[in-house]
C-alpha cells in the first residue's frame, strides 16, 4: 500500500509594493506644507499686530498735535500782543492762519506738511524732532474766515469777513434776561469764532495718521 506523504502548503511572502512607503511620503508631504502654512500664519499675524501697533502709535502722536494748537489758541486768543485776529507768521506764531482757504488743502500730500518752500508751513513739535516712538508730529490751526488780518464781520479790502461761528449757549436760552421784555433781542453774546485744527504724524515703517478737530 502506498502512502503519499503530504507535505504542509508553505506559501511564499508576497513581493512588498511600496504602498506604505507611498502613503507616507504623501503624509509627511501635506504635515510638512500644512507646518509652512502655520508658520507664514504666525508670522503675517505677527506683522500685521506690528503694524497695528505703529499705526496706534503714529494716531496717539498726531493727538498731541491738536493739544498743541489748541494750547496755542488758549494761550494766545487773551493775550493782545499775540491776537489771533492777525496772521500768526506775524506774531511769531508758525503754523497758525487767520484765515482758511475755501477748498480745504488735501491733507494727504506731503507738500502740505513741508516747512520749507511752502507759503503756508505748519509748526512741528519739537522742532521737528521725532519723538520717542520716532513720530514727527505736524499741525496748522486755522481760523475759519475769508479774509486774513480782518474782524469777524468787518470789511476788509472791500470783502466781507465771513467767518464760521456759532452763537453761545446762553445767547440760545437767553440766560439772565427777561423772557418777557419785547426789546431784548434773541442773540445778547457774540457768536463764536470756529478754528480748524489739523495734524500729522509720520512715523517708521512710512505711517501717516492725519486727525482733525473744530475748536472755538
């Protein structure tokens, strides 16, 4: 009797394809781009809160341009060697006009803001130095009338000296006169005076920022 011996089924290992390998690669390829997107992410959000921060900086600066035309105004509207009825050129005054020009100046171009060559130059705190943030900081107070050197309401030249104004709070409500006497008249102070106050800082990285106020 013959006995077939039988052998156990030994199964060659398949031939590796490379299809991990593959798998790999392509997830190593989108970690490694999805890290270069973070990055540049940070770095742009890094760039812009500089940005942000130079241009607050530059805005805080230009306001204590406008405190300075306005302590020009305070300082020198009582004081009658220093009248703000005349040019301020005239007194020692850089930067302050007794009159405006119709078409308001493009205050965007930096031939406004030059202190040399320029028949209307503004003051500059500081002499023009840059402060610590390195802001120069630049303003004009302007007087809001047509005519220069000239009264409110008075004839200059042959022209009227119109000037913007409003009357005062108590010629509105008639304060300390008698509603009741036909004769007092509805306006008993005299309007004031509106001024235009303008300034500029120019700090690093070419930040501009431009503010404007009314005082009177």
């Amino acid at each position: 009797m013959n006995r077939h011996s039988r052998f156990p089924d030994v199964r060659l290992p398949r031939r590796e394809r490379g299809t991990m390998l593959i798998i790999a690669l392509i997830v190593l390829v989108a970690m490694t781009l999805a890290g270069i997107a973070t990055m540049r992410s940070v770095d742009t959000t890094v760039l812009t809160a500089g940005n942000i921060a130079v241009r607050q900086s530059s805005v805080n600066a230009a306001d204590q341009g406008l405190q300075a035309g306005y302590l020009m105004l305070v300082t020198n509207a009582p004081n009658p060697a220093a009248n703000v009825i005349n040019e301020g050129m005239g007194l020692s005054m850089i930067g302050y006009y007794s009159s405006a020009p119709i078409t308001e100046p493009k205050w965007s171009d930096p031939n406004v803001w030059k202190t040399t060559g320029n028949p209307r130059p503004p003051a500059q705190l500081n002499a023009g130095a840059p402060d610590a943030a390195g802001n120069v900081v630049s303003y004009f107070v302007e007087r809001l009338c047509l005519v220069p050197n000239c009264k409110p309401g008075d004839t200059c030249g042959a022209q009227v000296n119109a000037c913007g104004s409003t009357v005062s709070q108590a010629s509105l409500n008639r304060e300390g006169g008698d509603n009741f006497r036909a004769q007092d008249a509805l306006f008993t102070s005299v309007p004031y005076v509106h001024y235009r106050i303008t300034a500029r800082a120019a700090g690093p990285r070419n930040s501009v920022a431009i503010v404007q106020i009314l005082a009177r």
